[in-house]
C-alpha cells in the first residue's frame, strides 16, 4: 500500500495517515442539518471526502465511513412551525430534505458512506455519554441542562489553534447565565414543554456538538482515522467534539483533523444569512452534475473556490473535452503496476488530495497516441477515483427569451415582406445580443 498524505489541522502539516494492518480507515464526516436544500458549499464538502474514499480505496485500504444528519435543531424546529403549525414535527421537516440531499449527492456520483445515522436514532447513547461525561467531573447539571466544562480539558483550543484564556475574556457573560464558564457549551438542552425526550436531568433534547461523538463512538469507536468538514466547523463544533471525546476516553480522538477550504460569491463566503448562496439544484439546472463535479475537482481542496455562473462555461468546454479524448476507451485497473500516467495521477492524490495535479496528468495525455493499456487505466483514475463519469452530454440549447422571440418575428416578417434591410438590421441587433442568425433552406 501506498503512503497516503494529508494534511492535519491540528499540526497544520502534512502526515503519513498510519493504519494499522488489516483495520479499516475510520472516517467520519459532519452532515447536513436538513432544513433546505443542500448548496453548493455542501457539494464541494462530500465530493472531497467522497476522493478520500476513492483515493484510499484505489491504495487498498478498505473504509469505514460514518456521515450523520442532524435532524433535530432550532432551524428544523422552527421552519416545522412555520410551515406545519407545530414544532414537534420537524422530523417532517428533516425527511424531506434527506430525500433532496441523497438525490443530489447521488447526482454529484458520490459513493453512500457505509453508515449515516440521524441524530433521533440515538437518543439513548447520546443521554449515555453525556451521564458518563457527568460521573466523570468533565460535565455539570445546570436548571435541567448540563455543559461540558471547558476548564476540565487543558487542550481546549489547540485544534482551532485559540488561547482559552483570550477566548474567556472576550466572551460576552450575562450575570443571569447558568454556565460556570462563559465558554461551557451544552450537552442537553432543557425544555420547558414536552414532545422531546426525557432524561435524567428533565425533559430536553441534545446540544449539536455531542451528536457527533456520540454517532462517530457507534459506529467507528472510541478513537477514529480522518474527522472532515468544512473549515466553518472547526470552531466551535469540530474544538467541542474533540474536548467531549477525549474527556471520556482519553488519548487523542482523531489520528487526522481533515478540512475543506469555503466556497465564496464576490470573494465572501458563501452562506445563507448573506443571501449569496446557490442550491445544488440551482446550479444543476444550467450545468450537468458532472461539470459541477469536474469544476470542484480543478483546485485543491485546501484554497478557497470562487464560483460564478459565468466561469462554468470554461468548465463545460474542459470537461467535454475530457469525455471527447475518452469515449469508447475501456476503463482498466492498474493494479499494482500502474503505467506512467496512471501512476503519475495516483501519486498526486494521494499526496494532500492534488486533485488539479491529477486532471492536468489527465490532460497531458490527450494527442500523445498512448497505448490502449495507458489509456485505459486513466480513464479507470478519472472515473473509479476521481468518480467523473466521463459520458456524452447533449449539446445545451441556448435558452430564448420572450424578447429575443419578438426580434426573431419580426425579421421573419420583414423576409417575407422582402423588407431586407429591416432583416439586416434586426440580424445585427441579435448578433450584439450573443445571438447568430442563420438563414436555412
């Protein structure tokens, strides 16, 4: 087996990812809260560690990949209210954007992790752990809520790379907050009416942070490989998760802090409260899901990726070429005795994910009459690692307006009136509106 390198957020180095003989990769990535369709920041996160997979797969390593829903928070509950009339059915809410949210991943050709639990299915162990963090004097009991302590963990910060200390004294601190510790986070959350679930401290419901040390521990165990996300979850969600799971087992939690870089609209990032965001399907509706894949494999994950519609253009005529240079080339597994290409790509994904090193190689290897073998195996890199399909896509029809419809009219009407000028004139004005006019038998 290869080396494999990634980058580490905790030491902010590269690191040989070290397993050890006959284990599974554990990895585990933070999903959606299923309050709205998933957008493009979402897409960019999962085809990253869906190349993970595919990449420690193509190297031999077998993966145990966990991705979870969070499908009880204060954004489900309260769009349940708005749109249902009770907040009690926000699992409604959550059903119907998982459907949407598997629909587009599938569409993005992402592999389905082997596991991807939902916060209401493990209510018990999460009321579990939080007791065990409790018994332990890492967590305390507050009017019916408990807080992790932050003061218990003398590593608080160091993932997010933040003084406690400096973190402490810019919180902001209400004389009426029942945390000792303005930088405490909560575990469970009591409420004050029911339809939630009881415990041993009340009636309440999970704080966001436990769910995720709670699911990874199900299914993965006390100590994982590769914790991703997007770099917005590394503060406070990704620094609580570590605190909390190290405070009940001990030892560190995660071999390989792993993160995606933003995407960003006019060089801010992309986020609902800014309003300058784009739906999956938004973007599907104009370009094939695999352009979309194709453009956010050509920069590496750890730079931030600055999308326009306008740019997706480029994308298209680059991923067209790929299909064209590969159609009807039989994908061939190199095994373990990669020609040079094939190697050549391999070797850059597995040093930090160099997914535009590898789509170069790809490129550079159009027009140079390699054999079949070769050219199969790259066609294998492109599609079984790199998850691009590589089919034919029909040719776009370029969409018409009601007013590009009007001008169209009335040069038809000035041919048939033999008004040949006004013809001329009207063929000018589409053409400075992008459009050519051609006149057929």
């Amino acid at each position: 087996m290869a080396d494999i390198r990634l980058t580490n957020t905790m030491s902010g180095e590269k690191e040989v990812l070290a397993i050890l003989p006959n284990e599974p990769v554990r990895m585990y990535v933070c999903g959606i809260t299923p309050y709205d369709y998933a957008h493009l920041g979402h897409g960019r996160c999962y085809v990253v560690f869906d190349v993970v997979c595919r990449v420690l797969g193509a190297h031999g390593y077998q993966v145990a990949y966990c991705r979870n829903f969070t499908d009880v928070d204060d954004k489900l509950i309260a769009r349940a209210e708005r749109e249902l009339g009770d907040r009690f059915l926000f699992k409604k809410v959550a059903d119907r954007f998982i459907q949407a949210f598997e629909e587009d991943v599938a569409q993005l050709n992402c592999i389905v992790p082997s596991y991807q639990p939902r916060v209401t299915q493990v209510i018990p162990e999460i009321i579990d752990f939080v007791q065990k963090l409790v018994e332990a004097g890492k967590a305390y009991v507050a009017n019916g809520s408990v807080y992790f302590s932050v003061d218990q963990d003398p590593c608080y910060g160091c993932l997010a790379k933040r003084n406690l200390d400096e973190m402490r004294a810019g919180a902001r601190v209400d004389i009426k907050d029942e945390k000792r510790n303005p930088m405490d986070f909560a575990l469970w959350k009591a409420e004050p009416e029911g339809g939630f679930w009881e415990s041993p401290w009340g009636n309440g419901r999970p704080g966001w942070h436990i769910e995720c040390s709670v699911m990874a521990h199900k299914h993965l165990g006390e100590h994982i490989d590769i914790h991703g996300g997007g770099m917005d979850l590394i503060f406070p969600h990704h620094e609580n998760e570590r605190a909390q799971s190290e405070g009940l087992f001990g030892a560190p939690y995660v071999r390989h802090w792993m993160h995606n870089a933003f995407v960003r609209i006019d060089q801010e990032k992309m986020s609902k409260s800014l309003g300058n965001f784009f739906t999956l399907r938004q973007v599907f509706e104009q370009f094939d899901p695999m352009i979309v894949r194709f453009m956010l494999l050509g920069l590496h994950y750890r730079s931030p990726l600055d999308f326009s519609l306008s740019d997706m253009s480029g994308h298209e005529k680059g991923y067209r070429r790929l299909v064209r240079a590969f159609e009807g080339v039989q994908p061939v597994d190199p095994g373990i005795a990669p020609a040079e290409h094939a190697k050549r790509m391999l070797d850059f994904l597995a040093d930090d994910l160099n997914t535009p090193g590898a789509l170069g190689i790809a490129f550079e290897s159009i027009g140079l009459n390699l054999p079949a073998n070769e050219l199969g195996q790259i066609a294998w890199v492109l599609q079984q690692v790199l998850g691009l399909r590589l089919q034919a896509l029909p040719e776009k029809q370029a969409a018409v307006s009601p007013e590009i419809e009007q001008l169209l009219t009335a040069r038809t009407q000035a041919r048939a009136q033999k008004d040949w000028a006004t013809a001329d004139a009207l063929r000018e004005q589409l053409r400075v509106l992008g459009y050519e006019v051609q006149d057929k038998k």
